[in-house]
C-alpha cells in the first residue's frame, strides 16, 4: 500500500507549520486512528515524529502482554467506569514512576515488568524465534499465497522478559485502555 492524496495533503499542511516564523509559530499535530504507517511514508517531507499520534497504534510493531492483568472495572483501579482489560492506568502510572526514579538513580527497572509491556516496542526484526521473526519480516511479493499457510512452529517470545505467547500487534485491541502503551501517545493527543 502506498499513501494516498489524502495523505499527502496532510503531509503538506503538516509541514506548512515548519516555513511560518517563530513569532507566528502554529504547532500542527496529526492524530490517527489508522494503524497501517502511511502518513510517515509520503512523499512529502514533514516532522511525522514529533506531529503524528498513531492513536490506535501501529501494524509492524509488536509489544508485550503481561501474563495476567486482573484490573478490571473496580473501585480500587484509577480507570475509567468501564472494563478495561488489558493495560491498566495504575500499573501504567506506578511503571512510569517507578521507571523515572529507577533512572535517576541509576538503577534498572524491576524485573517483574517488561520494558516492551509499556515504553517500549518490538520490531519485527527483534522477535524470536528467529523462524517466527523471518515470517513476520517477508514482505508482500515474497508470500507465494497458493503455497499452504505459513505457520509458527514455536510461540513468540519476548526478548526483554523472555515469556512465551505473550507478543501482540501493537495496535489498541477491543477493552484496552490509550494508556495501556506509550507509543499510542494519548497524553499529547
């Protein structure tokens, strides 16, 4: 797939905002429920990392799921009155500031949480198995789809926690929270 008019028009107001002077600055910020990647890859050149807020995430990055994550709609999870099922905004606060102390100090983060659950994310070139990384990493002309399915032959693994079964698209799924992830980005949305 490739970007559309629609986006490179985006693009171009987007960059718009860079050629006006500092005294009239206009901070322009592109927020996107798509998960497909194309309003990074125009052709058109503007700031897409400090202006685009993939809200709902992106395909091609994966992330951690913790293996158990029982905060649901209760009165002792600071959420919303609503389930939430996966990510909750306690455990996301008490990771940042456990993280922003640890980090001042020197020290590393506690090992019972996994720096891809919340901070950061997987490339598919950082999965494991190496035979599940090759998969994920072929591109478009490469798959022969009369060819039978590809399948994995072992489960995915995360590289940071080393837990089976527990990488995902990182892409906001049904009953997950915004803040279940830093890369969805919705404190600056």
């Amino acid at each position: 797939y490739k970007p559309s008019h629609g986006h490179e028009a985006i693009a171009q107001i987007a960059s718009m905002s860079d050629c006006v002077d500092n005294k009239n600055k206009i901070d322009v910020k592109v927020i996107t429920q798509n998960v497909d990647g194309l309003h990074s890859r125009t052709c058109c050149e503007w700031d897409y990392k400090s202006r685009l807020i993939e809200a709902h995430g992106k395909v091609g990055l994966y992330k951690c799921i913790p293996e158990e994550d029982s905060d649901t709609d209760s009165e002792s999870d600071i959420d919303d009155d609503r389930p939430v099922k996966l990510g909750s905004r306690r455990k996301a606060l008490l990771y940042e500031k456990e993280s922003t102390v640890r980090l001042d100090q020197g020290k590393k983060l506690s090992p019972s949480t996994c720096v891809y659950e919340f901070s950061k994310s997987l490339q598919s070139s950082e999965i494991l198995p190496m035979s599940a990384r090759e998969i994920l990493m072929r591109k478009k002309g490469e798959i022969d789809e009369s060819s039978t399915p590809l399948t994995l032959e072992k489960p995915l693994v995360c590289p940071g926690c080393k837990k089976r079964n527990c990488v995902i698209p990182n892409a906001l799924l049904f009953d997950e929270g915004y803040h279940s992830h830093s890369h969805y980005n919705f404190q600056r949305a």
